[in-house]
C-alpha cells in the first residue's frame, strides 16, 4: 500500500472483521477487493469503495485485489481498463500483484456450469427475454415455469454445449439456474447465467460467444481469489441469498458478501449509464471533463487524492442510503490546497491602472508570500511597474456603503505593493464604461506598510501590465441546477446549468508562464485554480477553477 495506514473510527464492516478475526474465521485472514466493471470511467462514488476495500486490506494488513468484471463485451474497452488503473494508482493504491480479470475465469466458470447442470441446478431455456420476464412474477404473484424448466440433463448438456459452439443466434436461448419460481426473492427465480452474445471481447477476441451474467460470475470470481470479505453496495442485498446458493451448491470456497450504502452527491448523478449521455451528446467534452463526477474529471479540475480520500473518511460508512452535500467534498478540497497550494496573483476581468506619479520605464520587484500556512514556502518576486490590471468589481465610481475597495479619492492597499489613491477616471464616451484609472502611490509604503500608522481597510490584487501573461482561465460551476438530478422525471438533460462553463482570457503574474499542467494555485481573492492537464502550456497556460473560496460546508458545521 502506498498509502499510509491511519487508525479509522469503527463502523459496521469493521465490527463483522473483527468479530471474524476474533473467531478465526478464514485463519484470521482479511482479503478484500475492488470489482470495477470496464464499461466507463470511476466516478467518486467507486472512490469510496476503493477507499474502503484497499483501507480494510491496509488496516488489517491484509491483501485487496484489484479486477475487472469484464463480463459484457458489447460495453467494454481497452480505454476504460485503462483508465481505472490509471484512477486507482493516482488514488494512492496499489494491488501489487494482484490484477486479475473475470475473463481470467471464463474456463473455470464454464465447467462451474456444467457441473451444476449435472447436479440438475441449471437448464437451457428457449424463452425469450421479454417472455422470461413476464413469466418471472411480481413481488405479490409467484413466477410460472418455463416449458423448459424439466429437460433432461442430458439435453440441458448437449444445448449448452451447442451454445458454446455458436450453433445458436444471440437472445435465442439462455442457461437459467433451476432453484424456486415461487421465492419470495425474485432473484431467485430461476436467473439467468449465460447468454448468446456473438461479440469480440476485449481481452478474449472471438473464443467466447456465451458469457455469463454478473450474478453467476460474482461468486465464483471471490471464491477463485479466496476473497474473504466481498463488500458490495446496498442494491445487491437481495442478490446475497443467489451468492450464497451457486457457491453452495458448487460446494467451493465460500465468502462473505456484506453490503453497505453507496454514496449519493447532491447536484451529481452517479449513473454511468447517464453519464455516458453526457459525454456521447456533447454536453461536455469527455469522461474527463472536469465537470464530471468522474476522478479523471475531479482530477483534471484540481482536486487532489489526499482531499477526496478524507472526504471518503469523513463520510463514512452506512447501511442505509443518504445523500451527502457537495459542499463536504468542497470543504475538504480547500482545505487541503489552503494547506499546500502556491499563493499567485490573476486578474480575470482587468482594468487598466495607470501610477501617474511612478517613472515611465521603472519597474521593480516586490517580495510575495508563497503560502502563509506554510512558512517553508518562502517567497517570490512580483514585477511592478507603472500600468497594472486591477479586477473591475474592485473599483465603483459611486461606492455603495460598506464598500472598502477602490473609488474616486480613496486610497487601498495593493497587494504586496503599495497604498493607491484613485485621482482620475477615464471613460469611453460611446458607452460611457469605465476604462481607465489614474491612481497615485505613496512611496513610503512599500510592502503595505503605513509608517504613518494610518488605516486602510481595502487590499486588492493585481499584475503588472507589462508582464502579465494570458491565460484562458476556464470557470466550472456545478453541472446541474437541481440538488437532485437523477431524480428528474425528465431526466437529468433537462437541469443541466447552461453556465456551468465560462471561459475568460486573464492575466497572471509572470511566475505562472511555465506552470506545469496539474499544479494547483490560490488566486488570490478569486478562488483555487489548476493547470489543465491536457491543454496548458507554456504558450498557452489554461487554468481551471477548482473551487471558490468561500466555503459553505464549513459554515454548516459551526451551526451544527
């Protein structure tokens, strides 16, 4: 593990892990797993699975697996395998030796198949998937048999082997376990474990054209890897009786399946299906959007392992689904990059400053703190000269009370520089905006300081126009407008935030020309920023905003 071992509060999982030791269950043994399915990118809600299974393994210094369920080959690629290992090693994790794939036991599953048929556990069914369904019952009306339901062991074998072969077109026949068509569980009725997809796999090519359905595989997949404690989500509760039964009837190695809540993000939706419709209808421009929920997305924005592993910890873990604010993981970005971002100055909406009293051709270097929560940061130098970008909304012409930043005849602080005074306005005369200030300075304050002792209650940022670099600074907002978008009976399409995108041109100080693409920095006064991953460069730094500043979770849990 190359993430550190830390003491966790307990919680329900960590109770029956306990307990299991205590009673020797396995030998004493903790061996966990994480069962992605290849057929789009982790979002943070695997990201708390991850944390789990690899923090269980890491605690009880045990092993956690990692591997792929890739049983479905019409909705899986290479890039997608890919990108959970990619996801899952900048998480902070590391399976060692122990990548494995469900197509590793395609073989193993097979004969698992025919044993059951002998033992008359599994018959070949010509049912259509439509007619399996209505045959299949409600929660207040038992199931109907399939005529199907009684052939011989015999001819269950020769079909089955016929379906193997490719004898058969896809959809026209499945092999169904033979259990209890009256089960109050409607898992249990008779499912489905292997059907006719004539389709290329990934890893396999063309040697399969049965593959089987992931509640057939599931198990047997644990039990191949003497997985010892297979933590799943809450939705495959009802499945642990059908887990229980194919391992008990194929008489293997028998693990334990215990289930808790997944996480719910407000103002998210974590289905990938749904987020495979943003990304194919151009909603946003990839997996890796930093809008996305995705880590390849949060990645991109500027979120860091640390902060979305302590988020993980601070949520917990549950047995009853909830919703968890957006907020929270926020919080714990900022502070996070409060902690360990550069400190840099930005102007995204510039107005031009002229010092009427600082030499034409003059510019000196001002001393600039990288970060004030980490004194071995040390500091900088930031270029000044006579013309500067200030932000527009820090000056008014006719300042509302309260208003503390710049205006006709009053002095503010600059930033690591100087105290100004606004002695002139310049407007354009068709518009009658303002765009220009002519400002005075007083030497005497370099650094901010007032010798003289007198007050100034405003301090504004800045950059020097004669070298500021242009940057595209890209402004993300929340995806979706609703607190609850998966909950749309229109669906989530239809809340999408058509302002969850801004591009600016800014300026930035001179230090960031070369910032390398993920490295974050705090805009001062403006917010968390990244360099883009994929589009920054020396010739054209793009930043995204990762956060604002202003930090609403941390405001709920001092009312809490």
């Amino acid at each position: 593990m190359t993430v550190s071992e830390q003491p966790r509060p307990s919680d329900f999982i960590r109770d029956i892990i306990d307990d299991d030791i205590r009673a020797n269950k396995y030998g004493g043994r903790v061996h966990t797993r994480f069962p992605p399915e290849p057929n789009g990118y982790l979002h943070i809600g695997h990201a708390k699975s991850i944390c789990l299974n690899f923090g269980i393994a890491a605690q009880y210094r045990g092993l956690c697996n990692l591997r792929f369920d890739d049983t479905n080959p019409t909705k899986e690629e290479q890039e997608y395998v890919d990108s959970i290992l990619d996801s899952v090693r900048w998480l902070g994790f590391d399976w060692e030796d122990r990548l494995y794939y469900a197509s590793d036991y395609f073989d193993q599953m097979h004969d698992y198949a025919v044993q059951l048929i002998k033992a008359g556990g599994a018959y070949v069914d010509d049912l259509s998937a439509d007619e399996i369904r209505d045959h299949r019952g409600t929660l207040t009306q038992p199931g109907k048999e399939s005529p199907y339901r009684n052939r011989s062991v015999e001819e269950n074998l020769d079909l089955f082997a016929r379906m193997r072969a490719g004898e058969f077109e896809d959809g026209s026949r499945v092999l169904r376990a033979k259990i209890d068509m009256a089960s109050p569980n409607l898992n249990m009725r008779d499912p489905v474990m292997y059907r006719i997809l004539h389709a290329d796999h990934h890893r396999t090519g063309s040697k399969w054209c049965i593959y089987p359905m992931y509640d057939w595989a599931h198990g047997i997949e644990d039990s191949i890897e003497r997985i010892t404690h297979s933590i799943c989500t809450l939705e495959f509760e009802d499945h642990r009786p059908l887990y229980d039964w194919f391992l008990e009837q194929l008489g293997v190695y028998h693990p334990q399946q215990i289930e808790f809540a997944r996480l719910n993000l407000s103002y998210t939706v974590m289905s990938k299906r749904k987020l495979l419709q943003l990304v194919e209808k151009g909603h946003v421009s990839g997996w890796d959007d930093p809008r996305m929920p995705t880590i390849a997305g949060l990645r991109r924005r500027g979120y860091t392992p640390s902060s979305i592993r302590d988020f993980c910890d601070r949520i917990g873990v549950a047995k009853t689904d909830s919703t968890i604010n957006i907020a929270l993981l926020e919080h714990c970005i900022r502070e996070d990059l409060n902690r360990t971002a550069p400190r840099a100055m930005a102007v995204l909406n510039p107005l031009r400053v002229v010092i009427d009293n600082y030499p034409d051709s003059e510019t000196e270097e001002l001393d600039a703190i990288n970060n004030p929560e980490d004194q071995g940061a040390g500091t900088r130098k930031v270029p000044f000269s006579r013309v500067l970008y200030i932000e527009r909304d820090d000056f008014r012409e006719n300042p509302p009370s309260r208003f503390f930043r710049l205006a006709p005849g009053r002095e503010v602080r600059l930033r690591y520089a100087f105290l100004i005074t606004c002695v002139g306005v310049k407007k354009d005369e068709s518009t009658g905006e303002v765009v220009e200030l002519h400002c005075t300075y007083d030497p005497a304050t370099r650094g901010g300081d007032t010798p003289d002792g007198r007050k100034v209650k405003g301090t504004i940022h800045w950059v020097s126009a004669d070298h500021a670099v242009q940057a595209e600074v890209r402004l993300y907002d929340r995806l979706f407008t609703v607190e609850n978008p998966g909950d749309v009976e229109d669906g989530c399409e239809s809340v999408l935030n058509t302002d969850s995108l801004e591009i600016v041109t800014g300026h930035v100080e001179p230090s960031l020309a070369n910032a390398a693409p993920g490295t974050s920095y705090q805009f001062e006064r403006l917010g968390y920023f990244c360099a883009d991953l994929k589009d920054s460069s020396p010739e054209r730094p793009v930043f995204n905003r990762t956060v604002a500043l202003r930090d609403s979770w941390a405001k709920i849990e001092k009312r809490l």
